[in-house]
C-alpha cells in the first residue's frame, strides 16, 4: 500500500494494524529562482523505518520558494509512505 502526501503542510499518520516497518521516501522542496538564475532542486532520500501500530507519525511537506525578480517559485515537495499490514 501506499500514501502520498503533496500538498505543503503537516500532517498526523496513523500507522495501520499489523505494520511495524514503512519504506519512506521524501523530495525536499525546491528553491525559487531569482531572475535568470534557476533556483535549486529539492533533494530526494529514502529510509526504511520501524514503527508501531496504533502510533501517530508526524509529517512535514514543504513548500518550495518564492522567485524574485520575474524568477519563477520553486516546486513543493512531497512524502510518500509504503506499508504492508502482516497479521499473524
């Protein structure tokens, strides 16, 4: 399964019955550019993380910056969350 988060902002997870471990990848947000000059991007990572069902994960998606003089604003990022529930 998974879940994706685009839109700036924080969020509260609520981490499923029978999943311990979620494979999180995550691009920061990118810088806005100023004039001619091209902002930079966002970088992008991955963890794998052990987690607890019934417990809440708090999530931060940032927004991409602001351009300056005509330049254009840079790119939100976004988190993604894949999880699969194992019952025994």
């Amino acid at each position: 399964m998974r879940e994706r988060f685009e839109t700036p902002g924080d969020y509260e997870w609520l981490v499923p019955a029978g999943v311990t471990r979620i494979l999180c990848r995550v691009k920061g947000a990118a810088g806005g550019a100023c004039g001619n000059n091209p902002g930079q991007p966002g970088q992008e990572a991955r963890h794998e993380l052990e987690v607890t069902p019934g417990t809440t994960v708090k999530i931060t998606v940032g927004a991409g910056g602001k351009g300056a003089n005509g330049g254009a604003d840079g790119a939100d990022g976004w988190v993604e969350l894949e999880y699969q529930p194992r019952f025994n």
